[in-house]
C-alpha cells in the first residue's frame, strides 16, 4: 500500500498498514537514554522479574512514539493532532510486537481523519489501545 | 448441554433469520474506551458488518443519561446500554439496570460479591452473566479453581473479543462441562474491534433491552465469532 498523501483518498475503514517494531533490549535502552527515561525496569530482564513483571517492559512513551512513527509512515505530510493511548498490559522487550491502525471517522471540511491504534503483545493480548487525530492539508 | 438439558450451540453460519448483537462493547464513557458511538455505527456500515445492534456495557457504572435513538434510526440499529460491574469472582455483565438493581447494589465496588449480583439482579428482573470467564484473575473459572463454583450461574460469554488464544477455549470448555449456556461480545474499545465476537438469536426481534433480556432468560442464543481470519 502506497502511502496517503491527500485527504481524499482515505476513508472510513481504511487499515493503516500493520508494523512489527524492534523492541529489542539495544533498541529500547538507545531510547530511554535519548528520552532520559532511563528506569530499570525497562532495561534490565532480572530488575523488571524484582517489580514483579515478566520481563523488562517497553516504556509508554516508546510505544506511543511507536504508533505516531506508523502514522507518519502511513500519510508522511499529515499533523499528528492528538495521540491518546490506553496502556492496558505490558509490552515485554525482546518480544514480538504488532502494530495496527484503522480510519475511524472522516472530517470532510476540516480535512481531519480519526485513528484506532492499537499493539499486540507476543501472546496476543493487546497491550495498548488508542486513538490519534490527524490533519491533513489542503 | 446446557442447564435446561438443550445442546450448546456455539455457530459462525449467519442467516436473514436471526437477530446478530454484540452484547459487549465499551464506549468513551468507560474510563479505557475510546470509541465514540456514533463511530461504531459508521464503522458497522462502512464493514457491512453483519450485525443488528449492540450493547453498551460500560465499566462500574450503568449510563442512564445517554439517548441514541437517533443514531439507531440513523443507522438501523439496536442500541442498548448495560453495564460491566467487577465482583470477587471476576468481571460480570448486567443487562436490564433499572432503579431497583441501582438501589441494591454499587456499582463503583471493584469486589461486589456475585452472589449478590446475581441474586439483586434476579429480583430486579435483570440478566447477570460473567464475561471473559476464562480469563486469568478478571474471569470466573480463574477463581472456580481456588473457591468452587458459584450457585445462581447458568449463562456466561464463552467468546470474547479480547481474549488471547487459549481462554475462549477454556471458556467454552468450562461452560460445556458446567452447562452453562453462551454468548458472545467482542469487549470493543476502540471502534474498529466491534463485532469481532457477537451472539445470535433465532427467530426472535430484539430492539429494545427489555426484550433482550427475555431472549437471555430464555436461553434460544448462541456465540459467534467474526474476528478477522475467522470464517462466518
């Protein structure tokens, strides 16, 4: 699928081509330094089994970061408007991941398309949840 | 079999004969829901989704204020609104809250307990019902390994939307082994999840909640799945 450029050629139902990001423990310790968000539990396997999860988790804020880079992939030239996330269970580093995201509503005049998003831990169970508004120009 | 010695019937035919609802679905009123109910009607349409309506089953509270008759005419759909309440034995489903069953019990209270809502629910003329039951700790045969069954249950969600491979399974196993009967609903969230799992009713017009919840009494439904991959 080609990436969305225009407005008008999106619609409601529309899938956001699906993405199985690298949440490897390399990649997410290079992003909590860069954020500054650096806390054990999310690179460390043995500090996180301590806290009482299965493994080092991915930070919210990457997974968020994760979800606007889809979108941003999926229709380059649009405004992230809003970005809300539910974090309903935890990502696990070193696991598989999957991306989602669907048109949910269409704006016609304000050229604005709302978003589901959604990521799906390794054992199906979807981790986060959410929605994102998105601007498009004229 | 179930309770009333009839088989369990889980189906995924669909046929012009039936009423298709999903029976859980959570709107921006829930504190985790982020779908907008008149999306879900857009979404219904746009998918061709084969469905008749839905129930809006918002957590820990019962939404008396909310009007969507006009988005039913809109879109030719039964909207009706129940709760999720969660108890000591897991999550359960309310269908029928009226100001007697508001009166009786909390609904905010995170460790209600079932007997309660079972028994409060049945006086009121209400249906309660567990959902997710084969999920770990929110589910009730979670909690049927450490504390026994629970008296009063005969109808459970066998197939839900959210669960993980292996807990609609054990849900269906438990329910068949217990004699429960099942129904499904996909525990939608967001919009585009709606409908992944749904019950039908044959031979029987559900438009409003007071006849929904004589159809769950009368035990003549069964779950369905349409999750992306499933055949139907």
């Amino acid at each position: 699928m080609s990436a969305i450029t225009k407005f008008e050629d999106l619609e409601i139902g529309d899938d956001l081509p699906g993405e199985s990001p690298d949440v490897s423990m390399p990649r997410v310790t290079a992003f909590c330094h860069a954020a500054k968000h650096v806390f054990e539990r999310f690179i460390d396997h043995e500090a996180a089994q301590r806290e009482g999860f299965a493994a080092a988790i991915v930070p919210g804020i990457m997974s968020q970061g994760l979800l606007a880079s889809m979108i941003h992939r999926w229709a380059p030239g649009c405004e992230i408007l809003e970005i809300d996330t539910v974090f309903r269970g935890s990502l696990l580093v070193d696991s598989d991941i999957t991306m989602t995201g669907a048109v949910t509503d269409t704006d016609d005049d304000a050229l604005i398309a709302e978003l589901d998003l959604a990521i799906v831990a390794e054992d199906g169970r979807t981790g986060v949840i959410g929605t994102a508004r998105v601007q498009f120009e004229q | 079999m179930t309770a009333n010695g009839s088989p369990c019937r889980y189906s995924v035919s669909i046929d012009s004969n039936k009423m298709r609802l999903d029976l859980h679905t959570h709107s921006i009123k829930s504190d985790d829901g982020r779908a907008k109910v008149e999306n879900y009607c857009k979404w219904i349409a746009k998918k061709e989704l084969p469905l008749d309506g839905f129930v809006l089953t918002e957590h820990r509270q019962f939404d008396a204020d909310s009007d969507y008759r006009q988005l039913e005419d809109e879109y030719g759909l039964a909207i009706m609104k129940a709760s999720e309440v969660e108890t000591d034995y897991g999550h359960v489903l309310v269908f029928g809250v009226n100001d007697d069953l508001l009166a009786a019990i909390d609904f905010t209270n995170v460790r209600l307990p079932i007997e309660t809502v079972l028994d409060e629910s049945r006086k009121a003329g209400a249906f309660a019902a567990p959902c997710h039951p084969g999920r770990k700790r929110v589910g009730l045969f979670a909690h049927y390994e450490e504390r026994g069954v629970v008296q009063g249950v005969d109808t459970v969600e066998v197939l839900n939307g959210g669960s993980i491979p292996g807990e609609d399974e054990l849900s269906l196993a438990m329910a068949d082994r217990l004699g429960y009967r099942g129904f499904g609903g996909s525990d939608s969230h967001v919009v585009s999840r709606i409908g992944f799992c749904a019950t039908d009713f044959p031979n029987q017009q559900i438009v409003d909640m007071e006849a929904l919840v004589h159809a769950l009494y009368g035990g003549n439904f069964s779950a369905v799945s349409m999750r992306p991959g499933d055949s139907d």
